[in-house]
C-alpha cells in the first residue's frame, strides 16, 4: 500500500487515481474504527476517544495526502499538463473526499456513547456538580468515614477535567 503520493517530479496524472484510491481506504479505516467496542455485556466502551478518532494517524495522513495531491495538481495546471478529463476526474474525487471527510467527522461527533459510557458520565457530572457546588462537602463526608483519599485525588481531578486550583 501507499503511504503518500511520490514527488510531484515522478508523479503522473494517470497516477491520481491511485492516490484517491490510498485516501478513501485510510477513511474506511476511520470509519471503521468510529463504533468499535471492547468490554463485555453492558460494560462495553468505546475504544477510541472522539479526539483520538479526529487526529488518528489515519486522519493525518489523509490530510498530508490530499496536500500533496492538491499541490502537485496544481503544479500540473500551471504547466498544462494535465488534459479536461483529468482535471475533472481530480475534482470530482477531491469534492467526494471532502464530503466523506465531513460525514465521517459527523458520524464521529454525533456518536452516542454506551451504556456503561452514559453511567460513568453521569457519575462524573454528578461529582463534577457536588465539588464546583459543594467543595467542602466530599472532604467533609470523607473524613468523617475515615477513609484516606488523598492519593487518589489527582487520579479523580484528572478523570473528571478539574482544575486543582478550582477545587
């Protein structure tokens, strides 16, 4: 398989087709990897995060893939190499990556979470809810139970995106 476009001196505009052909299988790999699941019964998650899914390696690519197309196409155009019929076979592709990468993104924003996903954020809502609100109350109930909570503090702090400043 490959990875990027070669140099725009190597490059052939019969070639293009290969290169979109690159770009649509690594959205396929995303598109893939949008609903993945591990766990089991109602404790399944999603493997990957929205924002591992948005900057995965596989987006990169086809980032700096589609530059290098797009660069070299138009190197090609101001030298007049490339004939009508390559230069709409360039933007007919072009136009259908960009609307693949916009369903992609939405599939990927839109996602519901699961299950289990819906429990954890509720909890961490709440929790999120009580400290912001309440922040003596945890310390207080805590020590009161005699429980050490010190340690796992920051573990909590980081898990739910609170600031140790605010807290």
């Amino acid at each position: 398989m490959v990875d990027t476009p070669p140099p725009a001196d190597t490059a052939t505009p019969d070639k293009m087709e290969l290169w979109f052909t690159v770009i649509f299988n690594e959205i396929a790999l995303v598109t893939a990897a949008i609903n993945k699941k591990e766990g089991a019964f109602l404790f399944k998650t999603h493997v990957y995060s929205e924002e591992e899914l948005l900057s995965s390696p596989p987006m990169k690519k086809i980032q700096a893939t589609i530059g290098t197309i797009e660069n070299i196409f138009e190197s090609w155009l101001a030298n007049s190499a490339v004939n009508d019929e390559q230069r709409r076979f360039y933007w007919d592709n072009r136009l259908a990556v960009e609307r693949k990468l916009g369903e992609v993104r939405a599939l990927i924003i839109d996602r519901k979470p699961t299950f289990w996903e819906q429990i954890v954020l509720t909890i961490a809502r709440f929790i999120r809810f009580v400290m912001t609100h309440m922040p003596m109350l945890p310390d207080y109930v805590i020590s009161r139970l005699g429980i050490n909570f010190s340690g796992q503090q920051k573990r909590l702090n980081r898990i739910l995106d609170i600031d140790p400043d605010e807290v």
